[in-house]
C-alpha cells in the first residue's frame, strides 16, 4: 500500500510541474489582463477578481495573489470562495490577482542540487525570474490599475506552496500573508527545512502570518507531511517574535484534495488581523 501511495503522490507531482487538473466550477465575473514581461521573456495573462464592495465606494483593498491563477487553473474555486467569506463576513473584502501557468514547473521551483528532481521539474532556479516578474512588474501594474493598500498576501497549493514558502522563508518582506497548502518542500532535499533556523534568524522586525498544511503521505524520500511537520517542530522552537504562524496536519486529506478541503479556514485564519 505505502508503495502505491508513493507512485500515486509522484504521479500528482509530474502532472503538477506541467498542468493542473480541470474542474467544472463557475468563472466568476473578473478582469483579465496581458503583462508583457521582461522579466520572464514572455506574455502572461493576469486574471483579477475585485470584491463586491469594489464598484460601491473609493475604498483601497489588500491583495491576494495566487499562481495557478488561471481560468482552467484555481482561480475560479478561489475567487467564489472568497466572495462568500466576504458575504458571511468571515474576512474582510480583498482583491485577487491570479497568474496563468505557461511552464509551471519552470516558474514555481527555486534551484536544485539534487539531480534526480530533474526528472520531474528543471533544475534552472525559474522562481527567482518568476518572483522578480511578480516584484517588479505584476505588483506595480495592479498598483497602478486598481485601488490596492500595502497589505499583500499570497496562497499557493503543491509546487505553488512551494514557491509561496521559498518566498516566505528567503524573501519574508515581500508578502504580509503567506498560505502555503501541502508545499513540496521536499525540492532540493528539504533544503527550505534543512535551512530553516538560519533562514529565520535573518528574518526583518515586521509583523508576518503564516499558514501552511501538509496531507496523509508521510515517510518516503517525496514525502511532503514529514518535512512540513519537522518545520512546525522548528517554528515553534525559533519563530522570530513578530511572526504568526499556525500549522494544520491533514492525515484525512490526499495532496489532490487539501486545497479544497482546508482553503477556508486558511483563508479566514490568514486574512484576519
């Protein structure tokens, strides 16, 4: 059983380093958007949900960006999710900005020295062109096009948590909320965990929340649970001061079914100051 297990888990994680799979949900009314990016070389297609209190005053919003923000992607279980936490009054009213894959396993992982990762997602280090793009480019043109405070967050589930706890954990300055759902911190043998209290120690005096989950698989060489479990176990020993952190172990979810699963109570947990 553990061995279908694990080929089941890497056959999710060759899929994900290409596509996403597809789901019937209802696109939700929105804006899309072309970016042009030196940064990565190439056209990308910007998705935006604005809450329904957008259109009815001159307030300015938080944001949340998300990568697998397509249409075919994540986008619309996102944007309908929060647009009835909102009504309900479960968090406050926040825009979403979400990023169409073209080459999703380039984009979402940061360099590796382990050679066998190579056989499912490249080595090439894709995050840090893909997290300037975001820096440098996505952020100051939504600035520029819709009424957004400085409150930033970001959510990502698999190699999407990925890139959202590399983000976290090397550039803590960036984002203010950070959501990263069964992360596949496993790249680059553990290297994010491995790294862990030095990465904290240099974190900046800011306040920062942090929500991560990890699924049932646990104890094999791809594992994702028992490297988000050893980093809770870090966090709680070494968290800096001004950081929010909370960790929700899954043992009933799958890796294809925690996004779904636990997306409110990391949405409402994350969004509420």
């Amino acid at each position: 059983m553990r061995n279908l297990n694990y080929l089941v888990l890497m056959s999710l994680f060759i899929i994900a380093c290409n596509n996403t799979p597809e789901y019937n949900d209802p696109i939700p009314k929105h804006d899309t958007i072309k970016i042009e990016s030196k940064k990565v070389g190439e056209t990308r297609i910007i998705n935006i949900w604005t809450p329904p209190t957008y259109e009815k005053g001159n307030d300015s919003f938080p944001v949340l960006y998300m990568p697998d923000g397509g249409i075919k992607e994540d986008f619309p279980h996102i944007a309908n999710t929060l647009e009835k936490l909102i009504k309900e009054k479960s968090i406050q009213p926040i825009i979403l900005v979400g990023i169409e894959n073209t080459v999703r396993g380039r984009d979402l992982t940061g360099y590796s020295e382990t050679k066998e990762d190579e056989q499912y997602c490249p080595l090439t280090d894709g995050a840090k062109n893909f997290r300037v793009f975001i820096t440098q480019e996505l952020i100051p043109d939504i600035n520029s096009k819709y009424r957004t405070s400085d409150k930033k967050a970001i959510i990502g589930e698999s190699l999407a948590g990925l890139f959202v706890m590399e983000t976290f954990m090397q550039h803590p300055e960036i984002f203010d909320f950070c959501i990263a759902i069964d992360p596949s911190i496993w790249w680059n043998d553990h290297y994010l965990v491995r790294k862990a209290d030095e990465l904290l120690r240099k974190f900046p005096d800011k306040k920062i929340k942090l929500w991560f989950a990890g699924s049932s698989l646990e104890n094999h060489k791809y594992s994702i649970t028992q490297y988000t479990n050893q980093l809770a176990k870090i966090l709680k020993d070494n968290a800096p001061s001004k950081l929010q952190w909370e960790y929700s172990y899954e043992p009933k979810e799958k890796h294809n079914t925690i996004f779904r699963a636990t997306k409110e109570k990391a949405l409402k947990w994350a969004l509420n100051e």
